[in-house]
C-alpha cells in the first residue's frame, strides 16, 4: 500500500497478522469480516515505527498521510467556522471533528453520545433553521 510521508509516497509492505487482546484487534475495530481499516492502520503504524507512535494522532496528520492532500485545523473560535466547513464540505473535502474532555465537556459529550479526544468524520455540513425562533 502506499501512504505519503512527508510529501514523498512511500510503498509499506503489510502481512494480515494483528496484535490482539483478549481475542480481540487490540486497536482499531472493523465491521464483521472487514479488514481494510486494520490494514491502513497498521501500514501507518509500520510507516511510524511502531502503533504506541501513532497512539492518539491527529486526524489531519492522518488524512495527509493517506491522502497526500495539504490539511489544516480549524479552531472552533473561528469566527467563520461554518462558513469554512460549508465550503469544504462543497469542495468534497474530508472533513474531521474532535473535541476535548475536561470538566463539564465529558458529561455533555457522553450525553451526546460522543467520546471525548475521539476523531470523527463529517458526513456533511448543513444549516439547520431553528422553526420557532421567530416565535415569542
């Protein structure tokens, strides 16, 4: 498989052998018999040296590696936040999103169903008008 490492394309050789815990991939899960998540994960891993190295990465440095393309981070205080987002979501960029957990932010993740430090795609970008807010 090829990955890009530092904007030169790298070809990594992988076996289907996986660490395992408790008869269980030790990292990243697939759905039933699928098996090219753990295989990018683990050519990505080999590409870093090791999986403790790539242990809590960041989505953008992931994407750039799979991808090749430029990535950029985009804080939340962004005033343009959404208009950033739309417009990538127009360009069919991919798009991640993560939040941190301290304090007050882990209850109001979990009670959203989300994990906290936990990368997540975006599917898409859409406005949502809110019916009653002309209502009083």
């Amino acid at each position: 498989m090829r990955i890009c490492k530092n904007g030169e394309w790298k070809e990594v050789v992988v076996d289907d052998y996986f660490p395992c815990h408790m008869g269980r991939p030790a990292f990243s899960n697939a759905h039933e018999n699928e098996l090219w998540v753990l295989l990018l994960e683990k050519a990505w891993a080999k590409l870093h040296g090791s999986y403790e190295r790539i242990e809590a990465g960041f989505a953008e440095n992931v994407l750039h590696d799979l991808t090749g393309a430029p990535c950029e981070v985009i804080d939340i205080s962004d005033k343009d936040l959404f208009a950033t987002l739309l417009k990538a979501d127009q360009n069919k960029w991919a798009i991640a999103a993560s939040a941190g957990i301290t304090g007050a932010a882990k209850g109001a993740l979990e009670d959203l169903g989300l994990i906290g430090n936990h990368s997540y795609g975006l599917i898409g970008v859409v406005e949502i008008k809110d019916i009653f807010e002309d209502t009083v």
